[in-house]
C-alpha cells in the first residue's frame, strides 16, 4: 500500500497540533499517510469513514477516533455535499516520552472515552472563543492536552512495544531515525552519523527509511531544519543568517535556496507573508 509520511508544524507553546475544521464534505478525504503524532479526530457535523490498520470504522457526530504513533490511516467523507465541522489534534509523541515509557495506547469504551470526548469538545470551545477569553488560551490547551495525555497513560495503555500491528514499519528504525533527527537537526548530521547512532550499515538505514517514509534520510533532516528556522522568522530580532545558522544549514544559501524550492518563496518573502504584509 502507498502512503506518505505526513510533517506536522507545531503550534507555538503548545506540544502538538490543534487544527479546528469547518468545510464541505469534499474537502475532507485523506489519501494514506503516517507520522509519529497521536491523532484524535472529534466528529461535530457530518460523517467519516475512516480506515485505521487496513480495519474500517464509520464515526459520526458525537463521536471520535484515535490513530496511534507511526499508524497508516486515511478518511473519507460520506457525503461530498454535507456540512464537516470537527476538530484534530496531533499530539507530540516526543511530549509523550517526557512522562511515560514507549508504548502503544487502545482507548476502552465507556469512562475514558467519554472523558477523552470532552476534553476534545472542550480544545473546539477554546479555538473558537480565543478572542473573548478572560484567561490565557496557551495555558488552557496546555492542560487539556496534559490531562488528555494522563488519561492515556493511566487507562490506555496497551502494550510497550513498537511492534504495532499496522504500522508503518516494525523494527522501529524509522522512529528512531526521527527522534534523533529531530534532538539533533542544529548539528552537523550525515547519512553516516545517523547509521552510527541507529547500529546500521549507512546503505540498509537509507533503505529501510525510504521505503517507510518515501523520503531520504537527508531530505528528512532538511525538511525539519526547515520548519523550525521557519518557525523563528517572526522574530524580529533575528536575521536570516542567524536562523539558518542555528538550525543546521551549513550556510545561508542552502536555506534560502531549500526554502524557495518548498514553498516558492525566500524565508525573507516568507517571513514578510506571515506578517501580512504584502
């Protein structure tokens, strides 16, 4: 099965994505993917089917589903022309590995379900009232989501293995590959320095991390040096040259140069369009 493995930006103070979602039904659909992200999907309006591990489920309003780190899932919406209002959140893995040993999670039916359902209703109220809160959001989500990660470790939990059943890969190099990359993507890493780490020749670690993420190992290293020195671009205190050298690039034009080729844009056009300036 062909599937692509999916980078998730971060919110700023916040450990993992919260994307709020209100769109037509065909707008919905996902092809096959993967990322190390626990994912929950809340159901507001409208109806997905969703396949999790080659296994079909339909969810509806009212309900949620859970994709665990590294599994391969997609949705469909059953009605093109229907009215989508839900809300995913990518919960870090990294996060996760703060508190808690590596394991893998099964959410039981009945108390933590219906817990884990409210503290999802409860992150949509909070993205859709940001503006007239009377306390600080960033701190909010941070406990909903610490609450939300307690309640997986202490009632979820299902085995402390990475020999997930429908994951994207067993022996679990692909992850440790990511991990690494992404404690260490500001030094000055090799396909060799990667292997070392890894216990692998540099020739079997490039394969078995294409063919788990369909990506080389070097294009993945640069793809997170480049999301985090776009992260920075809002700070005005930095220069281009300082962002580049604090995230890896072994030079300014390397930057400038990866930037333009993924998003058509130079960080400082970049930076000027996440301000809105024209």
């Amino acid at each position: 099965m062909k599937c692509t493995y999916e980078f998730v930006r971060y919110d700023k103070n916040i450990p993992g994505k919260i994307l709020p979602q209100d769109k037509p039904g065909w707008r919905c659909s996902t092809t096959p993917h993967w990322h190390p992200e626990l994912e929950f999907v809340y159901v507001f309006e409208g109806d997905i089917r969703l396949t999790r591990a080659g296994k079909t489920r339909d969810v509806h309003p009212g309900e949620f589903y859970f994709c665990d780190s590294g599994v391969i899932h997609s949705t469909t919406a059953m009605n093109n022309t229907a009215h989508y209002r839900y809300i995913v959140l990518l919960l870090s893995r990294e996060e996760l590995l703060r508190f808690h040993e590596d394991c893998t999670f099964e959410i039981p039916p009945g108390e933590p379900y219906e817990i884990l359902g409210e503290r999802l209703r409860h992150l949509m109220w909070l993205e859709e009232n940001s503006g007239c809160l009377p306390f600080n959001i960033d701190i909010e989500k941070n406990r909903t989501i610490l609450d939300i990660l307690q309640i997986l470790v202490s009632r979820c939990v299902c085995a402390s293995s990475w020999d997930l059943e429908g994951g994207v890969e067993k022996n679990g190099y692909a992850r440790r590959v990511m991990e690494y990359v992404r404690q260490n993507y500001a030094q000055p890493l090799t396909l060799p320095v990667v292997a070392n780490e890894v216990g692998l020749s540099p020739q079997y670690l490039a394969k078995c991390f294409k063919k788990a993420t369909g990506l080389g190992i070097m294009q993945f290293i640069n793809r997170i040096r480049l999301d985090s020195a776009n992260g920075e671009l809002l700070d005005d205190n930095t220069t281009i040259a300082g962002i580049a050298q604090e995230n890896g690039f072994p030079n300014v034009k390397s930057y400038i140069k990866l930037c333009r080729e993924t998003y058509g844009m130079t960080p400082s056009e970049f930076r000027r369009a996440m301000r809105g300036e024209a």
